[in-house]
C-alpha cells in the first residue's frame, strides 16, 4: 500500500493512492498516525477494497505520510562516496543525530533557509517508518518492526552543523527540514530495500545519482544498531544517510539560495518537488 496524507497544514486526512489515484481513508481510519502502522491494522487496511473508497478530487497539498512521529533518528556518513566527498573518513559504526520534529513538513512544500544562513543544503534520503516498539532487537529480526519507507529530504545548515560548536542537530532541525513523503510505502511492496535509486536535482541539474545498495550499514543493521541505544517506537523515522552529490561537496560548494527549485526521489517511493525561499517573519 502507499499511505499517505492530504490537505492543509495539520488539517489532513488520511489517503492511500490506488491507481494513481487518491482515495480518502477517512471513514476507515482518522488519521495514519502510530497505532495505524502496527502488523494488524495495516493487513486490516490491506483487506480493505480501495476501490469503494471515494476519490479525493483535484490536487491537493500532500503532508507527511505518518503524524505524530515521535523522533526523527538520523544516520551521518553512511555512503562512501559521501564521506569521501566530505573529507571524513569511512565510520566503523553508525554516526547518529536527531532532527527535532518541528522540522517535518510535506513532501512539496516550500523549504525555508533560515534566519541567518548562508549554507542551506540539500541530501536525498530512503526513510524507514517503525511499525513496533523495538528494543534490542537483532539484525535477523530487525525487519519485523519495520512499517514501510519514504523519501526524505535532511535538509542541513551547513554553518550551522559544523562551525558553530556543539552537535549536528542544530544545523538540522530548522523547520522545513525534514520533507517527507510523499508516501509511505508498506514493505511489502519493497521487498528489498537496498535496491533502489535516489536522485536530486536543483533547478534541473542532477547533483546526487546513488543507490542504496551502496550504504555502508543497510537498513536491517541500522534498526537493530540504533535500537541498542533507544527504543523505537512506532512511527518514529530513521533517516539513513546520502549519497554523494550534496552542495558542500562541490568545489566550490553550492547551497541553496531563494528561487532555487528542488527535485529528488527514490524508485518505488515517489518523489518531492520544492521552491526554496527565504525566513520571513510572521506578522
């Protein structure tokens, strides 16, 4: 199935996309929120038929897949050539960070450089969505707990992340920068998730063409690892690394700058489409 969210900013409704279509899920469930992603519901949903269901009409805004998400987990360096391009050296173990969830926004909704910044920048990333509270769980079992994937975005503030002291998680939590979307694919329907392309692109030049077989810990060595040092709960988002081809990587280095548009996706998951501009202040 690909889950998904429509309609306005903390307005929207559940949906799933059949044929190319919208169907509403409204009178099924009130939102795809944790408790949707647990094995029961979603094989619940899956009995469903979808072609009863009526169609959403129009385009509307699509939102984040899942709402309420607990935490943001994120993993640095995890593609070789990334690292490389970067100047850090292969990690021997996963380097997590978090993002704060005020970040989350659609998957075509505007991405906001923030007050001050100078070195927004981009990174395509394949999404793992949690579906059961794991802890400790092995690397053998560690797909059980999985729900789906999603396209993300981990849109980072270089400045902020490297030349202002302290951790990474400041220069990655501004809102706006953490798009998701613009589904959530159950992983039955990816049975391998270590065969898919990424790409991005800003206004209209490719600059990352990777594939997630080449991450130095896939996803099943991912869940279990980070589940050794916190608990996964249900709907929570691993976002697992980028390839090469992020702005602070080119010599000189490319950000993003107001007016810039930004293209990425990943096979099988969709993709996201932003116009980047400028902080300005509420009135």
């Amino acid at each position: 199935m690909k889950l998904l969210r429509y309609g306005a900013k903390d307005k929207e409704k559940p949906g799933i996309l059949v044929d190319g279509q919208i169907r509403d899920l409204s009178s099924v469930i009130p939102d795809i929120s944790p408790q949707t992603l647990a094995p029961g519901k979603l094989a619940e949903l899956s009995k469903i038929d979808h072609a009863e269901l009526p169609v959403v009409a129009g385009n509307p805004r699509i939102g984040a897949p899942v709402a309420g998400i607990p935490k943001l987990v994120c993993v640095g360096l995890n593609y070789t050539d990334h690292a490389r391009e970067t100047g850090q050296k292969t990690p021997k173990e996963p380097i997590l960070f978090m993002k704060a969830i005020s970040a989350v926004s659609g998957p075509d909704d505007d991405i906001i450089i923030p007050k001050a910044s100078h070195k927004t920048d981009w990174e395509v990333e394949l999404g793992i969505v949690i579906g059961t509270k794991a802890q400790y769980v092995s690397e053998v079992d560690a797909m059980e707990y999985v729900a789906g994937y999603c396209v993300a975005n981990d849109v980072s503030e270089r400045e902020f992340q490297t030349e202002r002291g302290g951790q990474w998680v400041k220069g990655k939590s501004a809102d706006t920068f953490a798009p998701l979307g613009p589904w959530l694919v159950t992983k039955d329907e990816i049975p391998d998730p270590q065969v898919l392309d990424l790409f991005c692109e800003v206004n209209g030049e490719q600059v990352q063409n990777g594939k997630t077989a080449n991450m130095i810990f896939p996803v099943r060595q991912l869940v279990s690892y980070i589940s050794q040092f916190m608990t996964l709960m249900p709907g929570d988002v691993i976002l697992t690394g980028t390839p090469a081809g992020v702005g602070m990587g080119f010599n000189p280095p490319k950000f993003l700058k107001s007016g810039d548009a930004v293209r990425l996706g990943i096979s099988e998951l969709g993709e996201q489409n932003h116009l980047v501009k400028n902080y300005v202040a509420a009135v």
